[in-house]
C-alpha cells in the first residue's frame, strides 16, 4: 500500500536509505553517502507532506517524494513544457532486499498517476549519471534526458536530468 509517510516512520526511512547507499557503494555507485539524505531533509518532506511510503507487511519497502517546487539548480535545464506547473520527483529508493522486484516501477506508476490527477503538465526528475541501471529504467518509461546539473554536497559527478510530457 502507498501512503503519505508520517513522522513515525522516519527512523524506518532513514534507514532504508543508508541501506541503499551502501548497497550501491558495494556496486561502486556513490549516489547517496552519509551526508544525503540527511535525517532533516527526509523529516522536512514528511513535514510538507510530499514523501510517499511503499508499506508492505509491517514494512516500509519503498519511498518516493513528489513535489510541485523547483530546485533552483535545475534553472539552466532546457525543459521541454513550461516551468510553473511541473511535479518533481526526489528520493526514489527501494530497500535492496527487493530490488528488482517491480517496486520502483509500482511508485513510479503512482506518482505518474498523482501527476495526471493534480493536472500537473509533466514530471521531471534527475538520477546520477553513473547510475546506469536508473538512466534505462527511466528512457524505458518515456523520460527525456535533456542535461546535466551537479549536487556538490552529493557528489562531483553530474545528475541527469529527465522530464515526461504528461
């Protein structure tokens, strides 16, 4: 079941992203390190009510954050529709003991679904240019790649940035 997260559940979040980045540091993919998502970000989307819970048995085995504000680093991004009324997606992440299970593509199907019904015009997102595995699952479903912007506090390589006309 998809849900909105509540504060409850921020020390299970939190600790199906550290378990992520460690399973993608063991795959030489430094995507997501100590520093993010830190404990604050993830309880500050809880708080705007914008990070959504996979639950499955007792357990948070998938999250996904969507919102309609803009990163100031995506500025210089040529998108394809307007800027104004546009769902964003942070923070996609399945707990590896079900990686490749279909859960990622169970929440991105939800928040392809929360877009049309919030008349958002399209859904733009960025994955890590190393992330080889991300960049196929997100051209498989129709994303555009369209540039590259940089997270320094994440890391030094780029971020692709990806956008869905709905």
């Amino acid at each position: 079941m998809i849900r909105k997260a509540s504060l409850k559940d921020l020390n299970e979040i939190k600790k199906l992203t550290e378990a992520c980045a460690e399973a993608l540091q063991q795959q030489n993919i430094y995507q997501w390190n100590e520093n993010y998502p830190s404990r604050e970000k993830l309880e500050n989307d809880i708080k705007r009510e914008e990070l959504f819970v996979y639950k499955h048995k007792n357990r948070i085995i998938a999250i996904i954050v969507l919102t309609p504000k803009m990163d100031k680093v995506y500025r210089n991004i040529n998108w394809l529709t307007e800027t104004g009324n546009n769902l964003y997606v942070h923070r996609l992440a399945t707990h590896p003991d079900f990686w490749g299970q279909r859960y990622a593509r169970k929440m991105m199907d939800f928040a392809e679904d929360f877009a049309k019904t919030g008349n958002f015009i399209s859904i733009r997102l960025d994955t890590f240019s190393q992330n080889k595995r991300n960049q196929k699952f997100y051209e498989a479903r129709a994303y555009q790649k369209l540039g590259d912007v940089y997270f320094p506090h994440k890391n030094d390589q780029p971020f692709h940035c990806y956008e869905l006309v709905l």
